[in-house]
C-alpha cells in the first residue's frame, strides 16, 4: 500500500483501524509502522473523527414541523391544495368547483344576451358594446 491510497483509506473509512476493510487493514498498519507520514495522516484521522463525534443533530419534529417551518405558500397554492383531493373520497372538491364555476358561466351568458333570433342580433351586439365600450364612445 502506499500513502496515497493509505490517506484515502483514511478519509472514507476514518482514524479507526477497525472500521478499514479487512482485505486492507494488514497493509495499512505494515504502512503506519515503516512510514512516519501516514502515522500524521492517521492523527489528523483521528482528530478529526473526535471533532466530528462531538456534534450532535437535534431531533425533529417530523414532517409537521418541518411543513410549519417553511413560508407561506401562495394563495393559488391553498386553493388548488384545498380544491385537488388527496383520496378518492375528496373528488366532491374539485366536482363541486367545476359545476359551481360552470353554473355561472351559464348563469351570465344566458343573462347578458337578450335575444337570439337571427333578427336581434344586431341588438344583442350594441348592447355588448354598451357594457364594455369606454364612457366617451356611447
């Protein structure tokens, strides 16, 4: 073995000898033996293996937590997470929001065109344009 592979052996494997692969460890203390280069490898290994040891990661929440912690989201976001059903049994969501918005669609054509006769639509066209034309051209 020599200290190039020795010192990645160190940083996949760590300082201790009894985490290294066993078809390996025989060669990498030959190595530590015969070379004072890897014995500072190997401190540097370990120390920073003690380093690491000291940190801990504090528990979580869960994924409650972590949804609560984010910002929040859009308001198409709620109302499309709100409306799309999450199981079968919430398909009346999204069913009540398409009839409700085709109801008033149909709710408002049929308001706004006072005649459909092939004669009247001439009416039915000024008054679209009454409603919607700007006030200096009525």
């Amino acid at each position: 073995m020599d200290i190039e592979r020795f010192s990645r052996l160190l940083e996949v494997y760590g300082g201790q000898a009894e985490a290294w692969p066993d078809e390996e460890r025989a060669a990498a203390l030959e190595l530590l033996q015969c070379d004072a280069g890897a014995g500072r490898f190997l401190d540097e290994a370990r120390a920073l293996d003690r380093w690491l040891d000291c940190w801990a990661v504090a528990p979580t929440t869960g994924a409650h937590g972590i949804l609560a912690s984010l910002p929040p989201r859009h308001p198409v976001d709620r109302l499309l997470t709100r409306l799309l059903p999450r199981t079968p049994r919430e398909l009346w969501r999204p069913a009540l929001a398409a009839s409700l918005t085709l109801g008033l669609g149909a709710a408002l054509g049929a308001g706004l065109s006072p005649g459909t006769g092939p004669t009247q639509w001439e009416t039915q066209e000024r008054y679209l344009l009454m409603v919607t034309a700007p006030e200096e051209i009525r």
